[in-house]
C-alpha cells in the first residue's frame, strides 16, 4: 500500500500517519519527494483494510497494491483452473473450446424439445435457457419459473444433454443446483451477494456474467465471493459493457479475454448474442472470441427466433447457428495449430 | 409505435409487416419517404409487445411510443405522489425537504445511538443505516445482518426516529419490513427483480436507488415492479452514476432531477455521499439538489469517519453535518421564496 | 512515482530497474511486500518522464505522484487567478458571478442586435455568439465565419458590450483576437494542441471547455498548453460530459466544479444549455451551477429559439432568461450571505 | 421524420404543428394513438432541418429516418469502395488485407531508417511514423514535426515504402500531403471540421480514426465533411473508445467493425495498439479483427520500445511484429477459404 500525502502534509502529520500504520501491525517508508510526500506500506501478508487511513486531512490518495481478490488472483493460484461440467465435459485450460447454446427464455416444452434434440445432434454439449427472466419492464415475459426449471429436467433426461440455468433469488438456489448441471449468474445480478453466497455453498459450477458497467476488479471480486464459500468452479463470462455507443445493444469487450487470462486461472467465456444484441454481429463476435482465447462461447439460438419471447433479434435460427457451430470448430482447429497460444 | 424499413424494403415486405401488425390487433399506416418507407401502428391501448415483428429483416429500427413504465408515468397519474413515512413525516409534492442521514452501516449499539442522539437533536426525522452490506470485496465488513436490524430496532423504539435500512434479499424482506420503517433497495440491487416483486408486496415505502448504470427508463421499469406489486410508495434516489471519470466516485446527476420529475409523480432524492464518495463535495451537491428540486437528500454521517467500517472517507462528522443541515434548511426557505417552482 | 513490480519479478529484476532508476538521475527506494516489491522513487523537481521504465517485463504498474501541469496546480500557485475581459469585468476568486449569454450561433445582424441590445439592458457584460460553429454534418449549418465576426465587431462597438466567440483553427486566431474580446475553445477542440498553443500566443482570454470525454486531468493538461504558451487568463468550463444516458444531451458534471476549484487556481464555469440540451432543464442546472461554487455561466438566449439554425432547443427565450438571470442574481447574492465559501 | 407529441397535446397543437411542415414543403401525416399522437413527415428527398420545429412546447421528441450521412451511407452507394494508396496497394473491398506498421512517432533518421529496412523486408508496404504528437501534457515529447516530414520523405524515398502520418492543423495539410502517401486524422481531430474540409480537398487517401467517445453517426458524419469536399478516399480506423473499464487504455469495439461495414461502403481498419494500450493484447485483437473482417490493421513496432519517446508500453518488438504479421497472414488466408465472407 502506498499513501500520497497532500502539498501542504507537515512532517506531525507524516509522524500521525505513521504512528497509525505501525498501530496496524505493519510499518511505514517513508518517500519524501520534492513536492509531496509519498508513505510506503510493508509487511502485509494481504490486502490491507485501510479504514484507519481514510478520511485523513493530510492523505491525498491511497493506493493498493494487493488486491482484494486472493483466491481469483494467479498470485496464489498460478496453474489454469479446469471445470468439469458432468458426462466428461470440461472448460479451460488446454480443455476443447465449449460451444452452449439455446434460446434466452424456455417457453413451452415443444421449443426446448426441439432445440435440445437440434443440438444433440450438433454435437453441441451444454444447453442454456433460461426459467427465471431478469426483464425491465414487469409487463414481459418473466420465464415459466419453476415450470421452466422442470422442462428443463425433463429435456435434460430425454436427451442427456447438459443444462445451464440462471438464478436469481438465493432462495431458489437449492432447487435449482437440484435440476441443472451449471449454474449461471446474469449480469444484472452480479453483485448481487447473498446470491454468490448461496452458490458459493453449492458444489455446481457457475457461470458469472460480467456485470453491465463491471471492472475487472469487480467482477473478481464477486467470483472471489463465490470461492470464499467453497465453490471453485467459477466460469467468468464477458457478455458485453454499457458504453455510450447505442448502435450495438453492448460494447463487446474482447480485449478483455486475454487479459482477464493472465490475471486469473478461472475460465472464460464469452457471450456474443448478449454483447452485440444484434443476429448478424453473432458469428464474427463468436469467432473474434476464439482467436482472442476464450475458453468457449455462449449462442442465443431458437427454432422460430422471430416468434421468441425474448431476446428474438440476438438469436440465430438453426441454420445460422450450424454455420456458427462449423465455423468455429474450423477456426478452433486452426488456431490451434497455427496461432499464438495466449 | 413506429417501424422503420431498410431502404432496400420491397413492396411485398411492406405488405407482409402490414398483416403481421393487423394480426396482433393493430392498424398499420404507411408514411413513404423519399429513401425508405415508415409503417406507424396505432390503436394500441398502452405499450405493445413487438416481439412478432423482431427479427424481421426488412425492419430497420422499431421506435416505442408509448413507454413501458404505465403506473410510473405522468400519462396516467398526472398528480406528485407524496408518501407518508411513519410520524406524520412525508416527501414529495410540496412537503418540506427530507434530511435522511445516519452511517452507512451500523457497527455497534454505541455507534447508532450516539448518532441516533444526535440527529434526534438535530431535528432529522428519518436515519439510515446499512444492516446488510454489500461489498465488492468478501473480504470487508458485511454488516451486522439480524444483528444490525435489531440494533436498528432498539435505537428506533428508544429515541423515536424513522429508521431506513437495505434490503438485499427477497427472503429477508417479511423480516427487515417488521424491524423498518422505510425499505432501501441499493443501486447494485436495482434490477433484482425478485426483491423488488417482494418490497411490492408490502405496504412499507421504498427508496429505489439508481443503478451504477441505469438510464431513466431502466430505473422507471424498476419503480414499475413494485407499484404493479401494490405498493405506491415508492421514492427515487438519485446517487451518482458509472462514467469514464474517476475523479469523484460517480458522476451526480443532478440534471435528471428536474427532468424526472417531468416524467413521474414520484418523489425524488438525492444522496450526495454515495454520488461524490468525497467529504468536500457533499455539502455543496446536497444544496445543488435543493436547488434542482429534489424531494430530500440523504447523507451519510457517523461519530468518527475515519473509524468508520465502509464509506468512511464520504462520510461527515457532526459537525460537519449540522453545518450541511443549517445551510440545507435556509436554502430550502430561500427557494420556496425565491426561486423557480420547478 | 512508485513502480509496482510483477509477483514474479526476481531480484535481478529489482537491481536492474534500480540502476535505471539512478541513470535517470533519481533515487530509487525498495518497499517489499508480502507478496510483491514496489519501488519508490525521489529526488525529481516535477512530473518524471517515464519512458526508460516502460515496457519493462517485470513492472506491474507506474504511479505517477507528482501531476503533468504544474502551472495549472494550485502546488505551485497556490492563490485564485481572478481573469480580467475587459471594461472592468472580472472572473473567478471573489470577482462578481459572470454570467455570459448570447445566441448559439451568429445568424443575421438582426439577430445579433436584438440579443445584444436585450442583455445590455439586463446587465450581461459579455455577449456570446459562434462564428464558426462546428456541426456533426456538413449538411448542417457552418456558421456565417468571418461575416459572423464582422457582425460581432460592429454589435460590440455599437452597445460596448464584450464578446466571446469560439475559434475552430489555428490560422484563425490572429485575426479572432483582434475582432473579440474572449477567446472560446469548444469541447470538439480541447485537445487540438495546435490550436492551443497558438491562443496561448495571444494576451486575450480563454474559455477552454472540457471535452466531451475529457478526464480533469486532461483538461488540465489542455490549460496547461496555454499557461504555457505565457497566456495566464484560462476560464474553465464545464458543460457536460458523454456517458450512457440518453435522457439529456450530455451529464452536467455539477460536482467536478467544487473538486476542480480545489485543484486549480483558474477560474471554473458552467455551461447549462450544452450541459443538459433541454430549456427546461438550464435554469435549476445554472442555479446548481451558483451553489456548487462556480465562477460564472454560460447560457444560450435567442430571440427566437424555434427559428434558431442550431441548439433552439437548449435556447432560452429572453423572457426566460430574464427569468433565470434574476435568480441567479438572487441566488448568487443569497450564496454569499448565507452559504459555505466553497 | 417522426414528431411524437406530448400526452397533453391538443388538436390546436397538432394543427400548428401540420402548419409547419406544409410550411417547411413537406407533408405532414397524423398517426394518432391511444395515449398521445404521433406526426409521420413524408417528402423528403434527404435529411430534413427539423428546427423550425424543435422548441415547440407540444413536441416531446423528433425522430430521424434519413441519417444525416448521404455519401458515406451504402443508401446511395451501394458498392464497396476500394482506396488506391499508391504502388498498387489497395484497402477495402476485396483486396487483400493490409498490414500499416511503425512507431509512433518518428525519433531519429536511425529509429526511422531501421524500422522502415525491416518492414520493407518483412512485406509491408505501408509504414507509419508520427510528425506532429498530439500529446495530453505539453511537458511530453511533441514530435519532430517539419523535420520529422523530412526524415519520413528521406526514409521512404530510399526504400520505396508508402507512408501516413497524422496531420493535426489545416494549415500543414497542403505540406503534409506533399510529403507523405496517406493522410491521418487522429481521434482527438475526429471533429476538428476545419481540418477534415482541408484534407477533403486533397487527393491523398485519408485514415479517419473514431473518437475517443464518437458515435457511429459522429464518425460518419466526419467521414461526410471529407466525401463532401470531393475526396472520396476516406479509410475508417476503429481505434478504441472511451469507457469506464480503465484495465485496458481504451476498449477495444471490435463488433462495430462488420456493422460499420453493413451501413457504408467505405474500408474500414483497426489499431490494436491504441484499441488496448498493452502490448500483450496487440496481437489476439489484431486476430480478432481479421476475423470480425477488417479490411487492415495498423500496428505500433518499434525497434527499441522500451526506449520510445511515446507509446513504448503498446509498441511491438520487432520479433513480436514478425510473429504478428505470421500469424495474420495465416489467418487471413485461412478466413478466406473457411470463414463466412461477412
């Protein structure tokens, strides 16, 4: 920790804020400069709280060196971390990129049927749909709930694909770590923190979506939440930030991908059906996201995309999502021989 | 709602969104334009579901009209909303200013009482204080939880105060809803749509703070859950919002003050520590709020900032909060007599 | 400056950046840490180049402690720059509150003399009014350019009033300095250094706007240019900042103002017409404007804002303004007697 | 055009207003709905000035349908259109991906002269050097300017290379243009109009980079002010943009890319370099603009980067470079035989 003092610090205060430091259990350098003075901190084993500090007059600005996410960090945990996701599927590290797809919302039994047996077919691993719907208004479709959450089982059986589901409310989370393999955390809710707790409890692997103006920082900060409770197997998933351009629903934030791999061992995915909010942006997002490193992506698809009930104009219909699908396994395959291996 | 076709829209495309509009109910009129043509829709009763035109590749752009947030909107309810707190305390409308105040997290019975004390002295009708704190880090303090409300309790019934406390969970919300007089929901919560299904269906008032990133239609479809829930009393809190700036923690929108209140009949308030996070900005954004024309501020002070557990470095000393108090009260005269009813 | 090294820096890696460090003529200073050094360096008289530093593989990050504008820091000129524009007029320190009104753009002679002889008689000292206005489509009006000059000579000779006008180029400023008496550099233009330097040549003040994206830093190294250039009269001022929210033009950035005056000795004004983009919101924002501390503002007025060929919808008409002048003037008056010395 | 009016309009209000546009030579078209009434406009033959309108107290908001962009948009032009930079090397439509490389700025005859050797080697045919530096601090290295044109026209003379440089004033536009092969407009001169009218009068070919916080419509609507001008080379460079995410120097809009070229004809680049601001990140962006289909990338390499004058931290070692422009032209080739033609 660093603390820069204001012009105008007299050497009492310099001695104040010293005397605090070493009252922490930790112990001041100080770095006089020509026209201000800077404080070393040392001796941490962590990140330090710096609650003493702030607030002091004489303080202009305190600067951390540690940061406040251990577990998430390589620091501690330099090797990848792989997550296996049930019937030998796994993500990250030098595991095969994941392709999950399948529409935003579950809306009858007959639409999720035939997409799950559409994607059997494809190869595809892992389906995603969602039960609970996060919507903006309280006059959309708000998901079939509970009643999602049973096709869901019952497709999931039929077919023996893997499922994906987003909850929302710590109190459903029992149930549905119950009826689904993966977990996933949406960006609305990703400081939502008794809901981290919660999965933090479970022993299902979690997707966590970046929130929609989250840091880097914080977005570790909420998978160490998820860490801190037990739960390792955290799958971070860029889904796009809010800028100021409205021309895309979100900014996708691929450059962020490699970066977020070398600062942290957990998976991450990327989601270009969320990021662009728009069908035709789909595929050279998905792709983007594999030559930048992702460890997988997740697609919006739907049998009849322009009667869904959500999130129509991001999804593909079956036949632009095996385009997608023959694309990226090409491009998958070819990076892999030829590209850089970031 | 109005529809705009790409430039390379064909006569058959025209025809073929026509009946789509006629089929869900609606009357389609055509406005040809010299590059592109443009299909209005009317007779709709309030705002329609566009999802069976989505997706449609002749559609370029589909504008909404009428907005989502029916129950929030002046359309339908032109008169201010003025809600009752609890001792004959209201804001909104032409009710006197609102001074909320207290720490941003209760810590000790010592803690709250002294402040308790304080602003019971000092004439503030209603004082906040975090129970359940959500922070970005596990690794902080996250509040006191049953232990905080009952202190809450406890100091409430002793002093007689007003007491408003955050709600973070939908299962928590019977419980804190017994222990409080007015409900907060936090900006990181604004879209928890289950919490907020559940502080609608109580009859405590609500303070709905702005998301970090939330535009004023996303805040209003919020509002929207909990009065479609049953619950009217809803107060808007204006606390800073997420921009490229890191100078001051937020960026405070005043401006959408006056400007939400064209829009809604809901009260609107304003909280000058969370927007700034800097103690020498409070005092004169809490009086730019006075003069914009919120409803009331809300102010995090504590005994000893610098003590403080979270938020200390925007929290005020006492004294420091009676001179924000002092100056509030004679700007808040200074305005009803001089100055623009806006 | 301290540089943070890399978890995995070596102590040769220590020992090489510190031999760089005292080739650069300073002193490094090793502050280990649990788990990675930092390095503090003195010994510099200002802001320390740090390009042999950069690039290195085994630093983290390099803080810099000591701020690239030094003339614009209050470090160094610790007392208020009061500006002088001219008959008198003043800005900034305990100078009277300027306010500065005038039409976007300068449109006919007409029109220019209606508003000149209306704020003459208000009491407005100085008078704006875009010659070259700079517009997002060439197929929007350009401004009348050097006719617009003229007609602002001749209106100023004629009421005695000064002028403000924007200058877009470089080639310009000779001839705009010899025609006006306050320079304005607009928002598009803030880091257009060219364009700086050469109205740091001339002795007339400065308005310089901050950019539309613009950090305080940047702003600051903008003024920096032109203290110098050896021009010391710069006018900050504020008037909105780009972010995600589409409800108002720009996010009026109320509460950078009272931060701002801490930082730097220039005067700071508020822009409210660019700042919010709607009528009915400049008159609270200007009034926000007074209490969080500014020097000045600056108001768009028209004589006929819905024939005005550029911002009629962010233009007061003059009763408007004659509305919103004698508030301010109440307020401004108000502020003094009553309210802090921020 | 599209005038939605107030919830409080009367009929007197849309009778004034249908004056207007009969007025304005245009044909108004009531699109009455159940909450408030809408105003269709038809017989444009372009973009409509919608001022006589704006202002009017019934009108809540005025929707464009003809963007205010006519030769930048494919409505009008329909084709790809490829610039010709000299020696037969070709950007946009469907010739081959360019590679621009160099450093950013132009230091010394030696830096200049090694660089310029080893791209000629490596196949590059088009080097880019900066003369003039728009630099935030006036404290930070300017660039060589005039003799940095020099050295650039020595460098290319003897090696046959093409070269851009950046031109920062209308004033050196004429020189500039004698001097180098391509024009650059740098993000912070995207609305520098002054300049983008002078090189719009120049038959060199122009790189226009996005601003740092420009709208898609801004960027065209510079894009305009050069195509107006008679210059119908214009190459756009997405460069990154302004957010809150401070990880990476800018964030990377890499999905903008394929919808850029779905709205204009015009060829469109992207910079890694200043899209990321971190070296580690140049080469998966510079990827994954290959696959999102740029048309060419832009690359900072130097040949001592830990001792550039500027931009050191995102610039590439040689060997980097080598491996970068590998790894592209694999890419490219293989998206050619593979991937979608998007």
């Amino acid at each position: 920790m660093l603390i820069v003092l204001h012009h105008s610090a007299s050497a009492k205060d310099v001695a104040a804020i010293k005397k605090i430091i070493t009252k922490m259990g930790l112990k001041p350098v100080a770095i006089p400069g020509a026209e201000r003075t800077a404080i070393g901190v040392i001796g941490n084993q962590g990140w330090v709280d710096d609650s003493p500090l702030r607030g002091n007059k004489a303080i202009q600005e305190i600067i951390h060196v540690t940061k406040p996410y251990k577990l998430v960090s390589r620091d501690i945990h330099p090797r990848d971390t792989v997550v296996g996701l049930g019937n030998g599927v796994k993500v990250g590290g030098k595991a095969p990129f994941l392709v999950i797809a399948g529409p935003c919302a579950v809306e009858s039994r007959d639409q999720l049927m035939k997409t799950a047996v559409f994607l059997k077919k494809a190869g595809v691993p892992l389906m995603r749909g969602g039960a609970y719907k996060p919507r903006t208004s309280p006059h959309s479709f708000q998901g079939l709930r509970e009643g999602g959450l049973e096709l869901l089982d019952e497709v999931r059986k039929e077919t023996g694909l893997l499922v994906v589901t987003e909850v929302v409310s710590p109190e459903h989370v029992e149930l549905v770590a119950e009826m689904v393999d993966v977990l996933q955390i949406g960006a609305r809710n990703m400081q939502n923190f008794d809901l981290l707790t919660e999965v933090g409890k479970t022993r299902k692997p979690v997707i966590l979506k970046r929130g929609l103006s989250a840091t880097v920082e914080e977005w570790f900060g909420s998978a160490e939440y998820i860490l801190v409770g037990g739960n390792p197997d955290v799958i971070l998933c860029e889904r796009g930030i809010r800028t100021f351009e409205t021309a895309t629903r979100n900014t996708a934030d691929l450059a962020i991908i490699p970066l977020v791999k070398k600062m942290t061992h957990l998976p991450v995915i990327f989601d270009p059906s969320h990021a662009t909010g728009k069908r035709d942006l789909v595929l050279p997002t998905a792709l983007a996201a594999v030559v930048v490193g992702a460890h997988g992506v997740m697609v919006e698809t739907h049998p009849a995309p322009e009667h869904a009930l959500s999130d129509g104009p991001q999804s593909l219909h079956f036949r632009e999502f095996e385009k997608l699908l023959a694309q990226v396994r090409s491009l998958t395959d070819f990076r892999k021989r030829k590209l850089m291996d970031a």
